[in-house]
C-alpha cells in the first residue's frame, strides 16, 4: 500500500485501499496499524483535518476494527 507523508507529531504516514476500504497508519514511534472498513469519505475527512491525530483519535480509533502490521 502507498502512503504518503503528514504533518503530525504522533504520525508519520498514512494511505489507503479505496478497494479493500482498508486505513494504513505509521505512527512516529515505528508501529504500523491497519484500520479496517474505513468508508472513502472518512479518508477524505482525516486526509483534510487540521490535526491528523485528533481525528484519527475521535473518529477511528474505538469505530473500526484494527490490527498492527
């Protein structure tokens, strides 16, 4: 999966399978989660958010099933 760069202190890098809705996160620390069945627009929404970590925190993280890579 590609990932581009982001403005983040607690993110490095994030991308996306539109196909398999899946949400690819490296965070600065190193670790890799996968978020699965992330609807297009809630990529949008996290790609355009004025803090990236607020976002994922408020409207990912506790909604979505995830896993580290």
């Amino acid at each position: 999966m590609n990932r581009e760069s982001v403005s983040s202190s607690n993110i490095s890098e994030i991308g996306y399978d539109e196909e398999r809705r899946i949400l690819e996160v490296l965070f600065s620390n190193g670790g890799v989660y996968q978020y699965f069945d992330i609807p297009p627009h809630i990529y949008a929404e996290l790609r355009q958010a004025s803090s990236i970590g607020q976002y994922l925190n408020a409207n990912i993280k506790g909604n979505f099933r995830y896993a580290r890579v």
